[in-house]
C-alpha cells in the first residue's frame, strides 16, 4: 500500500470515527435523577448566615417529566417539570401567574420558577425568579443542586 493510499485510509477511518462519536453525544440520554436524596450540610457552600437544616428530595424521572418532592423542617413541596425547554403557566386569579420550564443541557438539568404579574399600564412584570441546576456525579451516588441568587450549592448523598 503506497503513502497516498495510507493516508487517505487514515482520513477516512478518522472521519468515520468522528461521525460515529458524534452521533453518539447526541443520542445519549440525560441522566436521571430519580432516587431519594438527603442534604450533605458538611459538603454544601450556603451564605453565612443562612439557617439551613436537614432536607430529603425524592425525584421521579420519566422521559422528560420530572417530580421533585422536599420534605424539610416539616414543611413539604413538589414540584413538576417537563425537560422540553418551553414555559408553563398556572393562573393566580388578579393577573397573576406562576411558570416554569426546564430543559436539558447535556448532563445539566437547568430549572426555573418565578411568578409574574400583569396590570394595565405596567404590563408584565415578573416579581419571582429561582433558576437552578441539577447535575449527578458519574457514579450517580451525589446530587449537587446550584442556585443563582443567593448563590448557593447543595450537595445531597442517594440513600
């Protein structure tokens, strides 16, 4: 086999190998999240003077749904998303709405949450916003959920 045959078997297996890479990025699945998880305080960055205590997640994942259920200091909630990117909205009554939307971005599940307000010569206003993201470790043992503002991260352990 002469050098320019060589070569060209090289470009080609290379342009191959690229290709079929690729496709794989793309077609990987997000992780999923599902699992009971408790707050790690020891491995968490929260402001100073916050007053954090003990905190249980249960997530529930399936395709893009996903049920977010917390239970700390007696005081329980859930949430709901689906990971398509696009907003939601429940109305409040008196122009008032509560949205969220979620998406993937590669193995980060961004969120966010807010509540807005329209009134005649203001407009729409949004008066509440929680973004975060989600991400797994690779051993999916840890959770570590990051917020914006205050900047905080939280690291919970699977139970």
């Amino acid at each position: 086999m002469g050098c320019l045959a060589l070569r060209q078997l090289l470009i080609a297996v290379t342009v191959a190998l690229a290709v079929a890479f690729a496709a794989l990025a793309q077609n990987s699945a997000p992780p999923d999240l599902s699992g009971t998880w408790v707050l790690n305080l020891a491995k968490s960055k929260v402001p100073k003077h916050a007053t954090i205590g003990s905190e249980t997640l249960v997530i529930k994942c399936a395709g893009d749904s996903i049920e977010i259920a917390s239970s700390s200091g007696g005081k329980q909630s859930l949430e709901m998303f689906v990971a398509d990117g696009k907003e939601r909205t429940k109305d409040t009554g008196s122009g008032g709405q509560i949205y969220s939307k979620a998406q993937w971005k590669k193995s980060v599940l961004f969120t966010e949450i807010g509540g807005r307000v329209t009134t005649a010569g203001i407009g729409e206003y949004d008066f509440l916003t929680d973004k975060q993201r989600w991400s797994v470790s690779p051993d999916s043992h840890v959770l570590t959920r990051e917020f914006d503002d205050p900047k905080q991260i939280f690291v919970y352990d699977k139970q």
